[in-house]
DNA sequence: CGTCTGTTTGATCCTTTTCAATGCGTGTGG
DNA sequence: CCACACGCATTGAAAAGGATCAAACAGACG
C-alpha cells in the first residue's frame, strides 16, 4: 500500500477493485482535506433534518439506521473506513436516514459540489462510485432477504460474518475473531428482532460450537455453518470489472 | 411531454428530475436501439448466472428476487418502465439476483460499454444515474424498515401504495384504483409472509374499509391510514438536485 | 458505594406459519 | 360439450417462533 493512497480511504477501497492513476488519487485526496471528530455516540445526521453535506468515514464504526412511528428502529447499514455516507441524504429536503457514531469516530465532511466535479473531470471514478453504490446495494437486498426470509438464529449468524467481513477489510489482521462493538439491542435493531431474542440466539449459537464468547469478543467457530443457513456471501470479493472508461 | 422524450422510457424518468439537453436525449436514445419482447412469466436474467448486459424496461413490470436454500424466495424489487436492470449482475460473475417478467414485457438490451461511454461523454447522466440508485437504494432502505419493523397488515398495505404509485408513474390515469397483477404468493415474497397470511391481511384491510377488492383489481380507500401504519413514502417525490453538473 | 447500562433468564402471550381441505375459474383434450 | 386438471384464493385448526413482561445479575464509572 503506497503512501499517497493511505492519504484518502475512499481511494484505498476503490485500489481493491482497479489500480489508480496519481490524477484520480489527487482528486480523491481532495475530498478528504477536511476532518471531523465524532464522540461514540454521537449524531451526525438526524432522520429528516436537512444536511446536505457528505462524508467520507476515515476512522471508526458508524451506522445507518431510520426510527419508526411506534418508536421502534431499523438499522439500515453499518458504515467502515472508507465508506462514502449521506448521499442519500443529498437527494432530499429531509435525510431519509440517520447517521451515529458507534465508536470515536473521524470523518471528513465534503461539499456537493465536490462530487459533481470529480464527476466531471474523472469519469472512471464518477463509474466507480457507482459501482461502489452497486456493491452496496446488493449488500442491502442480501440483507432484504435475510429478514423477510430468514431465521432468528440465522440472521445473528449472517450479521457477525458481514461485521468481521468489514472489520477484516480495514485491519487483516483480523482472521476469525473480532471486538463486538454493538450492544445485544443494536444487534436486534439490525435484525429485526429484540435485544431478548438476540441474546438467547447468541447463546444458542455459542452452545452449539458455532461461535465463541468472551466479554464482547467474538470467535467464529463455524463459518460454513454460519454462511450456509444465512445465505451470507461477502459482496466485496468477487468483483469483476473490465468495461471502466479509460481513467485521466 | 415532446415527440423526442418519448422515444427513451429512461429519459422519461430522468426528465422528472431536470431538464435534458437534445445531446443527452439522443445519447439516452441509443440505449434504448434494440428492443426485445418477454412473456408474462420469461426469466430474463438467472441467479447465479452470467449475463453482464443491461436493460432498460420499455413495457411491463417486472420482479427481481433471490432464492434461498430452503427453496423460498425473497422479492426484492417490483420493476417498471424507465427502470434501468441488470446493473447488478455486470459486478459479478453470476448475477446476484434473478429477473422475471411479470406481465407480457419490452426491455432494451444494451452493453456495458455504453454505459461506460455515458459516463465519459455526459457527466450530468453519469450523476442522474447516480441519483437514481440512490432513490432505489432509499427505497430498498424503506422495504428493509418494513420487513424488520413492521406488522404483517401494514407491510401489505405499504406494498399495495408503493404499487400504486408506481404504476401511476407511467400511467397517470390511475388514482387510487389499480389492477394488482400480482398473486397473492408474490405478495408474500415480497413482504416477507406466506400467501395464506396475505389473504387473511388482505381481507382484513377489505374489512377494516381500507380497501375494496373486485377480482384481483384494488382500490385504495383510506390511503393516510395505509401510509402512516407502515410509514410509507414515495421515494419518487420531493427530490431537489441543484448540484449537477452543466449538461453537455 | 450506588447508579447506570447492558446481559441473562423465566413465564406467558401473540402473531405468523404450517398443514390440510375446499372452492373457484380457466383452459384443454376427449 | 363435458370431464378433468391446474393454478390460485379462501378458510380452519394446530404448532411454532418471537415478542413481551418482569426480574435478577454483572461490570463500569463517578
């Protein structure tokens, strides 16, 4: 990894897919001159409220997440370094989503207008942020059908993969076990289920071998087993991409 | 709506959003050269398969779902005309996603390398583009609340709104009464229920004065009710772009 | 030490699934 | 034209998977 990619996270995911250009990393470095600090816990954009900025995340674990009328919440997405956050929130008055902060956070906020330039002046990376948006996209359906289709137990399952799956793709050295860094009700906020039921699933997975626990810290046991009855596949390997225009 | 627009379905819909230039409306035309007919029940795209082309759907409504190991099938998205298809499946070597014609259909086929050319050649469709995955995304993000938040009466309910509205997209003439082309196992798919229990919400809501049902065509009675119990709404609505770039 | 947040466990309730059967309309071959 | 099959809607009864309610418990922190 060189030294003028580490400089921006955005790019050193889009380094996974192709090889960049010293332009395009320019460019990218752009978007991430300005940095932010956020608490753990902290709101960086609330459901409905106007907030037209947008957001590379650099360093920490965020999430996704809308309330309903009834009180209730659905965590829509958990967000890694390298994440690009709040273009949804672009497209309307109100942002559709809220975005928190679940550890101390560093994200570097960028204009619209940042956007719109790069994808005038580097058309491979206005195709590659859309890929990037295809990626996620087909990650949120796998997790549609998880909770219209899927077990209880199963979708605990699927949920520990994709987060050591994440975790992994930031710090390799990262291999089966991983920090849990969300509550048993945050778990069942992503899930679709209560914090009661996580817990007995959790326990169940544990009595069965599939995982193991020790205060917060998770070792997957099974994967197979795990993946299997989840329908889990890692949407960020795999890509093939040959058709990108020809980069500036 | 001009003689020209009409040529392109997807022009149509980014027409909605900004007003196109004749370079970009004659742009968007080539993508839609070719046309091909489907069948009421053709797949167009199989799971797991290769098929790295891309679609515009000209007529019809199609579905794109995945099938779980169980045998069970999770709906993911009711496709209509203007809808671009298959972007997905140009990520992977077999498409994560399978598409089927719901009615008797007209998709375009075109290639990768279009798209590609789209990019470079219109930056501002690059971003329309862009945008509209995002209001899909915002979309799957709402379905994705629904299936994890919500009760089974207002997950049908929501689903029978997000139809019509779609519908009346293409066809304004429709207000609140539409031909639901969808069997009630379909429903189920999509909502994350079985068809049994779709009857019985069904004829809940036709009992409750929310709608009126006459052999397989739906009239909505009581729409605020329907919206606020599943906290529906129209992701079609309401955005304001004014960061694009100038058209070429 | 007391408070607060989060985990664990039990008992009960309820929504939805499952299984099974009936009816209904349409198309098809004899 | 009739008999039959087939897909789909409808209904009932029983079972199950999660939710809800309530309480105990553990660790962190001022």
């Amino acid at each position: 990894m060189t030294l003028s990619r580490s400089a921006s996270c955005f790019a050193e995911i889009l380094s996974d897919l192709v090889e960049l250009t010293d332009n395009e990393i320019q460019a990218l470095k752009q978007l991430e001159a300005r940095e932010r600090n956020l608490r753990r816990g902290a709101v960086l954009q609330r459901e409905n409220e106007p907030d037209h900025e947008l957001y590379i995340l650099r360093r920490g674990m965020m999430m996704s997440y809308v309330l309903l009328e009834d009180g209730s919440r659905q965590i829509l997405r958990f967000l890694f370094p390298g994440d690009m956050i709040g273009l949804p929130g672009i497209l309307y008055r109100g942002s559709p989503e809220a975005l928190c902060a679940l550890s101390d956070c560093v994200v570097c906020p960028f204009d619209r207008s940042a956007l719109s330039n790069l994808i005038v002046q580097h058309p491979r990376l206005a195709a590659l942020i859309l890929v990037v948006n295809q990626i996620e996209r087909v990650s949120l359906t796998d997790r549609l059908a998880m909770l219209g289709r899927t077990t209880a137990k199963a979708r605990v399952g699927a949920l520990l993969l994709e987060l050591r799956d994440r975790l992994r793709a930031t710090d390799k050295s990262i291999d089966n076990s991983f920090t849990l860094g969300l509550t048993q009700e945050e778990i069942g906020d992503a899930t679709g289920l209560t914090s009661v039921h996580v817990n007995r699933m959790l326990r169940q997975l544990e009595q069965e071998g599939s995982i193991a626990r020790v205060n917060g810290h998770v070792t997957l046991l099974d994967e197979s087993v795990l993946a299997r009855s989840a329908n889990y596949v890692n949407r960020f390997e795999g890509i093939e991409i040959d058709w990108l225009p020809v980069p500036r």
